[in-house]
C-alpha cells in the first residue's frame, strides 16, 4: 500500500514505488518462458507456472489424485493454451483413465479427434498376448526415447505426461540405469522445449518422496499429492517439494477435485 | 527351407547395449537345433512407428513371430533354445500334416 506524501517522505514515496515497480517487472520477467498449468491455484503456488522444457515429478500414494493432475496438464495446454500434448501410459489400460476422464467437464475425446491431444498405451495390457521374458540387466530405454521423439517432432507436442515411471524401476531393476535412461529422455524433451510430468508413486505409511530414492533427482521440481484422514473424511493435500530456479509457496495446500478439475483451496 | 510362418525380430539401436551377443546368441541357438528361421533386425530409432506398434519400450527386444514370445533383455542361449524347441515342435507337426 502506498503510504502519504508528505515533502521528507518524497523520497521514500519514491523509493517504495521503484520498489513495487521493480517487484512487477521480475515477476513479468519471471513469468515469461513459464508454462501455465491451467490447475485452479497450482500456478500461484509455483509462482506463475512450469518453466518451459522442464521436467517435473508428480509424486503420491495410490489414489492421491497424480493421474489427474497431469491429464488436467495435458488438457488445459491442449484446450486454452494451444499447446498439443501427449499421455503415455506405461501400467494403467488407457480404457480405464478414459473411463475416469469421463467424471470431469472435459472434451478429451474432441481433443484426441482434433491432434491436439495423443493418447499412447504402453502398458503390459497392450503388448497384447504375447509371452514375455525378462531379463533386464542389459539394456536401454531407446524404444521409448525413439516413440516420444517421432510423436513430439510429428504432432508438435509442447507437454508430455509419462506415468507411470516408477512401473520402469519395477521391471527394469537397475535403478541407475533407469535413472540415466530417463536423463536421457528427459534432455530430448528439453531440447524440444516439451514440459514434462512424470509421475511416480509413493507407498502409504513410508518415508520418503519417491519409492526408489532416486526419481527426483532427474526432475525440475517435484510435486507431492496426497491424502490424510480427518475424522471420517479424506482431505487431499498438494505439496511442492522442490522447485529448481524458482521460490514456490513451502508447506501443504488442501485440494479439491470436482467435475472441472483440481482446485487449490486458499 | 526357411519357414514362412515364423521369424524372429531384434529391436535394437546403435545404443543397444551388448547388441552383437544378442545376434551372436539367437545365430548359436539356430544353429544347435537346425533351424532355418529369418532374423528381422529393426532399428527402433530409424523406424520408430515400429516401436509404437509393437510396444517396444527397452532394446534389446526379440520377438519370436509365430509363437508370440518375447525376449526383454539379453537371453541366454539355454533360454532360447527352450522357447525356439517349441517353435521346432511346432514345425515338425506343419510338415507331418502336409
């Protein structure tokens, strides 16, 4: 609030508007090259969005609402920011997250008619009936790195989803070299100024951020929803753990999920 | 002869760790049990809408073609002799029903 003028307060009239102006324009500055989730309250909480080409870690107990939040990512770029995004599903049959976007006011099925919106099932269920052995000691995530290259260069995709990642650390085995692998994908999507959320699980009643240890340590910023008991009721929680090369808001925030999406309470 | 109906296909990319073991060993697992199969080398990263409709996610990655079997990884050779005896089985009743 600015304070009365008076002739000795000039100068601090002064002062505290070059103040507020210098405020304003790091906050424009800080703003530009940001990618706007479009989630109710979540861009304030990382003041005014994603930064473009980063890769970021949405992390949650079964439940928590980590699904959601990123197909919201993906549908809000897709819907009012003009920018093309893409799901890729490694674990959960795409059937059953349709099924789930069906609850919320979202035209995902226009979107996905329209190329603004790809949806890529890579889950065991899709590979159909065949037989598998594993032995992954030896190998390299290029597969997925070539798929997400040709349908981010093909469909000019700015924002991609892989969730999850931590179905990789399960049936690859060696997490370093997933962790590389993932470094590597994630390089490709920076140089393509793509912004990704890769979501990751945590178990309920366990410490730590990630249920491998080592998933954050590739990401941007790391987000973590989940739920706690109150009374008989459930409260959801969003958290933004880290937030590399920005200040976010520290500690907890209640959310809601309705049938327009996730809303940050204040 | 080489059979028609079965085949097997490497994914692979210059990237594929112990890529020339795995065509060592799928050649070396042909040959102790006289199969004549045709290998399909595919190079994921030059044909990657193969990837996307095959699933491929990691290389290297062997289908066996016909009796839809796939190898994630790097097989040994004991474990492709069993999964290609079956594949030989399969043949050898094709020919006695011709």
């Amino acid at each position: 609030m600015v304070r009365g003028r008076s002739k000795e307060g000039d100068s601090g009239f002064l002062t505290e508007l070059k103040q507020r102006i210098k405020i304003e324009e790091e906050l424009v500055e800080a703003v530009k090259g940001r990618v706007p989730t479009g989630i109710k309250g979540f861009d304030e909480l990382v003041r005014g969005g994603l930064f473009r080409g980063g890769t970021y870690l949405v992390s949650g107990v079964s439940g928590a609402g980590k699904s959601i939040f990123c197909l919201e990512f993906l549908y809000r770029g897709a819907s009012e920011f003009d920018e093309p995004g893409l799901y890729i599903s490694l674990e959960e049959h795409l059937d059953s997250l349709l099924r789930n976007a069906k609850n919320f006011n979202w035209s995902i099925d226009e979107l996905v008619d329209q190329h603004k919106l790809i949806l890529l099932d890579l889950s065991v269920v899709a590979v159909g009936e065949k037989s598998l052995s594993l032995n992954p000691d030896v190998f390299a995530l290029d597969g997925l790195y070539a798929t997400i290259e040709a349908i981010v260069k093909e469909g000019g995709v700015k924002r991609v989803v892989l969730d999850p990642i931590s179905v990789l650390f399960l049936q690859y085995g060696n997490p370093g070299v997933v962790r590389r692998e993932l470094n590597i994908i994630s390089s490709m999507l920076k140089r393509y100024r793509c912004t990704s959320l890769f979501v990751t699980e945590t178990e309920y009643g366990k410490p730590g951020i990630t249920r491998f240890g080592v998933e954050e340590f590739l990401a941007d910023g790391v987000f973590i929803l989940y739920w706690e008991p109150e009374g008989d009721k459930r409260s959801r929680y969003i958290e933004v753990y880290k937030m590399r090369g920005s200040p976010h808001y520290e500690g907890k925030k209640r959310f809601s999920i309705s049938e327009d999406g996730i809303s940050i309470l204040f | 002869m080489k059979s028609e109906k079965y085949k097997i296909v490497i994914f692979k990319t210059n990237r594929t760790p112990g890529y020339p073991q795995v065509l060592r060993t799928v050649r070396s697992s042909l040959k102790k049990l006289n199969l004549n199969l045709e290998i399909e080398e595919v190079d994921v990263s030059e044909n990657p809408e193969m990837a996307v409709r095959e699933g491929v996610i990691s290389t290297p990655t062997i289908d066996i073609v016909g009796i839809n079997w796939r190898f994630i990884g790097l097989p040994t050779e004991e474990e492709l002799i069993v999964v290609l005896e079956a594949l030989k089985e399969g043949e050898s009743l094709g020919e006695r029903e011709k």
